[in-house]
C-alpha cells in the first residue's frame, strides 16, 4: 500500500470530520492541508466560528483541539480531481476511518468527493441521505480557488450550526462525561447571498 499524501487527523470525540477528494499540488508539496493559493478553506473556518481564528495550513495539526478532523478520500495520490486516477479513490477506506473514530458529523469539502463516496452521479448541498451506522454527512461547496466560481459560504455557516446542535445534543444526552474536544461558539450570521444551488 502506497503511503498517504498528508496524515489523517482522526481520533474518537472529535465533532466534525472533513473529507476532501485528494490533496492538491501544492498542499503535497508543502506538506500541508488546503495550502493552494486561493483556497478558502482556512478562512471559512474562522469566519463560521468553528476555529477561533484563522489557521495558516502548517497548524492544521491543531485542529483536534478545536473539534475537528481532516481526511481525503484519495489518501495516496494528489494534484487536481481530473488528475487522480478513479482507482486511487476508496469509499471502502474512508467508511472504516470514520466508523473508527465516530465523529458527530461528516462533511465532504465539494460535491464531487460526496458523490464519489456515496456511490451517486450528483449531489446537492446540505445534509446528505442517511447512512446506517454511520454519522450524518454534509456536502460542503469546495473551497478551492479552482471552484470560486460555485462559491456559496452559507452552506459552510449551516454546517457550523449543525455540528454545534449535535455536538450540544450530545452533551445533554451524556452530561457526566468529559469533552475530548473544546469547540468555538458558531457565528450564525448567514451572508446575504443564501441562496445557493
């Protein structure tokens, strides 16, 4: 088995899990997640209030602290999704990972790493169908610069407010037991431009 592009950041407690297709050039390069030029990914966390502030892509290993982990479904192939061969992408892998660590979210950062996992054409924005055994997922609009042209932050501040809903369902369904992970509070201003495809 080839070794993975980046490392997973997975481990049990965590609220939301993102999934990206595969790492990008330059994210290979550095070492680094979601380090392109362009990549919106460091920012919408901040401004959605799941991290406290905005991250440079060298902190991506402190993203466990604040709740979150990180994914790809092509572990050990890189550069643009046209680029990664079909047989480099494994839902098999990443339905074990996530099984594995239990986190109370799912989300794919674009559609086409969603549709790739759930075995469809297409997919929408917004919570996906439910899968047995498995936590909800959410199909995010890609933060990459290559994708600014579909960019619709609001489904990443919906996101935001669902992770927190489940991560305080949570907490009052088991309230002696300890946190692992101390998430921000969420900003629940939704930008204007709600409306998205």
């Amino acid at each position: 088995m080839k070794p993975p592009i980046l490392p997973d950041l997975l481990q049990p407690g965590l609220k939301l899990v993102i999934c990206g297709s595969a790492a990008g050039t330059v994210s290979a390069r550095k070492g680094a997640y979601y380090a392109g030029p362009g990549n919106k990914f460091w920012p919408i966390l901040a401004e959605t209030g799941l991290t406290p502030r905005q991250l440079r892509p060298d902190e991506f290993p402190l993203l466990p602290s604040f709740g979150i982990g990180l994914t790809d479904l092509a572990k050990s192939a890189f550069g643009a999704d046209t680029a990664i061969p079909q047989g480099e992408y494994d839902p098999p892998g990443l339905m074990a990972r996530i099984r594995a660590c239990r986190p109370a979210v799912l989300a794919f950062n674009g559609k086409k790493a969603a549709a790739r996992f759930l075995g469809v054409s297409t997919v929408g924005y917004g919570p996906a169908t439910e899968i047995a055994d498995f936590p909800p997922v959410f199909v995010l609009p890609s933060t990459s610069g290559a994708a600014s042209g579909h960019w619709a932050p609001q489904w990443w501040f919906q996101l935001a407010l669902l992770v927190h809903r489940q991560a305080s369902d949570q907490a009052a369904a088991s309230p002696g037991q300890t946190q692992t992970s101390a998430m921000p509070s969420p900003r629940t201003a939704i930008p204007p431009s709600s409306i998205a495809e």
